[in-house]
C-alpha cells in the first residue's frame, strides 16, 4: 500500500513535469512566434493602412485661394494618402467675414481654414475658437516678425499659406508711355497724372465698388506716410489717444481718397474687382489701387498683358520719403473643434514649409518675400512683383499696415470708403464715424482705455 502510494505520486510528479515542459514549449514557441507575427502585422498595418481621415479646408472663392488650397490639399495627400483634404469656399469680404464668425460661434467650422492675419483674426476670439499650436515645431520654419500678426493671449494660431502682400497703385506702363507720364514720387505728381489723363477715353482710376472691400486700398496703403508723420500712431490709436478725425496725417489718408472723386470709371458702383482687373490689363484704365496678390490673377487671366503693369507705393508729400505699407500673409488655421487635431497639424507644418512655399510658387505669383524660412522667390516673377523689391530692400522703406499693428479695426471701413470715394460723404465726416466704430470694436475686445 505504501509502495503503491509512492509509486502513484511518482508516476503524477513525472506526468505533471512533462505538462509543464510541454506548455513551456508551446508557449515558447507559439507565442514567441505569434508576438513576433503580430508586432509585425501591426508594423506593416500601420505603414501601409493608417485610419483614413478626411479634413475639410474653407477658402474664400478667389481663384487665386482656390488654386493654392487644391495644391496644397493634392501634394499633402500624395505624401500622407490616408488623409483626404476636401475644400470648401465661402464669399469675400464683409460677407465672408460673417460666414467665418458664424461657423465658429455655431462650432461648425471646417477642420482648417484660410483667413486673414492681424487685427481680423483678433475679431475672432481665436483663443477659445482656435486650436493653439505654441510649442509646435515647425513654427521655427517662420520669420519671427510674422508670429505676433497671428498671436493672441501669447498664443500662436497660424501659418501663411501666401507671401507678404504690398499696398498700392498699379499702373498701365502703355498708357503712361503714350501719354508721357513717369512714375509719381509725391501725391501731387499723381494728381497731375490723373488730370492728364481726364478725357482720353481711358479711365485714370479704375473703382470696383460692386466688391467694397476694394474702396479701402487708398486710406489703408497710406499707412506708410501716416507712420512717417505719426511714428507712434499705431500705440496711441490701440490705447484710444489718437483718432483718424483729429489726427492731421491720418485724416490725410481719408481726404486723398475724397481727392480722387471724379477720375473713376462711371460705373466704379456696379464694376467687380475681376473686372477691374480686365480693364488695367487691356488698357481701359491707368490706375487701380489695389494689394499686390492681384498679380496671380491678372498673370492667369491675361498671360499676354502680364508685363505691362506696373506698380509703385502710395506716395506722401515728401519725395524723399517714399515708402510700401506691406501686408503679412493671410494664414491658415485649425478650428478648436476639429476632430482631428493631430491630422490638421501636419497639414500645417506641411503648409509651413519651404516645398509647401513651392507648391504655392507653382500655382501663382507670389506677391513679395515670403515669411518661411529658405524660401526665395522665382526667378521668373514678373517685373511688376520685382518693382516692388525696392522698397522691401531698402532700410526703413517698409512699414506693416495698421492692421498689424494694432488690433482695432472697425468693420464700417469699406462701407465709409464706398461712400468718400463715390462722393457720398466728406472725408472729415466718415473719419469721425470710423472713429466711432473702431470704438466699439475696441470695446468688444476688452482693450484698456475704451
């Protein structure tokens, strides 16, 4: 009985060895092999089929925007095919300015969109609406005078999706040719070319009231020749010590634009900015004050007509201190409600980066320097965009807009400026009601002082 016992506990201690030996072989063996099977499962399903995702861009509907949005979207997506980019537009102007805040307020904004830089972005209370990117690696691709025009609360928002823009005047070298006129230096050599101009059959200035946001250029490109009067004008404005009214070279601004009543196209009130483009083009106006990103279009449209347009900066009344009131680019942001932040983050760094500034370069003309880092200008840029070098070469002959440099600006301006322009209204009474309503904006912001 005893033996038997014994023989019994043997016989179960070899069995039990012999399924713990067995089970540490299998395990061994199948699970090694299955983990080393699955991490490489994992690896290829990672590298060839990432989780498809789709982001929705919103641009405005200038061809211009459009071409740059469809390239960047087509190029990004070659390189990351699991993200597919889908664009939308929405209008211009006041019009577009709505459709944006409207989106944000009802959290229904696209995953990234394009918009404007500086004071417009302030408008749109961008650190509760918009992702905060600060810290993001690919901001140091950027020129450090660009970031402060998309920060807010010491945050930073977006990346240029456009080269810098100018303000200013461009001109029909033909007309000038035929009737003798040289390139003015004060704003009363530009008068005196207008008044030659009169009666020729030829507009001297083209108006394309019907988009009123293209009254502006003539008060906001005169910007450069404020600062030179008023070197603190943008500080004291934003702090509510200086107003457009009682500020003589500021109010300047809004009485060259009540000067050039008389010398526009009959029909500035019913003519498009694409129109307007057609008639400096084919020579049936002289002039057209306008933001330098009109050279893509006018490049696309009228390929042939290209090198007859010239441009030149706003002039003061000084010859000897002529100067470009620059704009920073137009940027690109993420909505703080995307579902996928991460995704829009790289479509960004892409957009930040010098082959994202190429793939722009291919698709339209830049209008000035870039703001990335490494990135230069074509050699094949049309002379109307290296008439513009210059000033961006020169010490001190640049000056940002008022826009970047401060956050106030009203929403009435292109209104204001329909109504000056067309001779509505005085230049000294829509100075005052531009006052009035940078004043609420100012409030709406919250900045001290108002």
């Amino acid at each position: 009985m005893q033996r038997k016992s014994i023989g019994m506990i043997l016989a179960c201690l070899l069995l039990l060895a012999g399924l713990l030996s067995a089970c540490g072989g299998n395990n061994n063996g199948n699970s090694g092999g299955s983990t080393s099977g699955t991490n490489g499962a994992s690896e290829g399903s990672s590298a060839e089929k990432k989780e498809k995702v789709k982001l929705s861009l919103l641009v405005d509907n200038s061809q211009d925007s459009i071409n740059i949005g469809e390239a960047l979207s087509k190029a990004f997506t070659e390189k990351n095919p699991h993200i597919e980019i889908e664009l939308e537009t929405r209008p211009q102007g006041t019009e577009g300015d709505n459709f944006v805040k409207t989106r944000l307020a009802t959290g229904d904004m696209n995953d990234v969109f394009f918009y404007n830089s500086g004071s417009l972005l302030q408008a749109l209370n961008p650190e509760q609406n918009l992702l905060d990117l600060s810290g993001e690696a690919f901001l140091d691709n950027l020129l450090e005078s660009y970031l402060p025009v998309v920060s807010s609360g010491g945050k930073v928002f977006g990346v240029p999706f456009r080269s810098s823009v100018a303000g200013g005047w461009f001109y029909n070298k033909k007309i000038y040719e035929e009737h003798g006129l040289s390139v003015p230096k004060t704003w009363d050599e530009l008068m005196a070319n207008l008044d030659k101009l009169k009666g020729t059959g030829v507009a001297p200035i083209i108006g394309s009231y019907k988009d009123t946001w293209t009254s502006q250029l003539i008060v906001l490109a005169d910007y450069y020749n404020v600062q030179q009067a008023e070197p603190n004008f943008a500080n004291d404005y934003t702090a509510n010590k200086a107003k457009y009214a009682t500020t003589p070279a500021a109010l300047r601004s809004f009485q060259k634009l009540g000067e050039t009543v008389g010398y526009y196209n009959e029909d500035l009130l019913a003519t498009t900015y694409d129109t307007a483009l057609a008639m400096l083009a084919e020579g049936k106006g002289a002039h057209y004050p306008m933001l330098s990103f009109a050279v893509p279009v006018i490049e696309q449209n009228f390929p042939d007509l290209i090198d007859d347009i010239g441009f030149f900066a706003q002039p003061g009344d000084d010859p000897n201190k002529v100067g470009l009131t620059v704009w920073m680019p137009d940027s690109a942001y993420i909505s703080a409600n995307t579902k996928h932040p991460e995704e829009a983050k790289q479509f960004l760094a892409f957009i930040a980066s010098v082959e994202g500034a190429e793939i722009i370069s291919g698709v339209t003309t830049p209008s000035g320097p870039f703001v990335v880092k490494g990135a230069e200008l074509p050699d094949d840029v049309p002379q109307v965009v290296k008439d513009m070098m210059p000033y961006f070469n020169a010490e001190g002959q640049t000056s940002p807009a008022l826009e970047f440099l401060s956050p106030v600006k009203g929403p009435m301006l292109e209104q204001l400026t329909v109504e000056v322009g067309a001779g509505m209204r005085s230049p000294e009474d829509a100075a005052a009601l531009y006052d009035q309503d940078v004043a609420k904006q100012a409030m709406q912001l919250g900045l001290e002082g108002w």
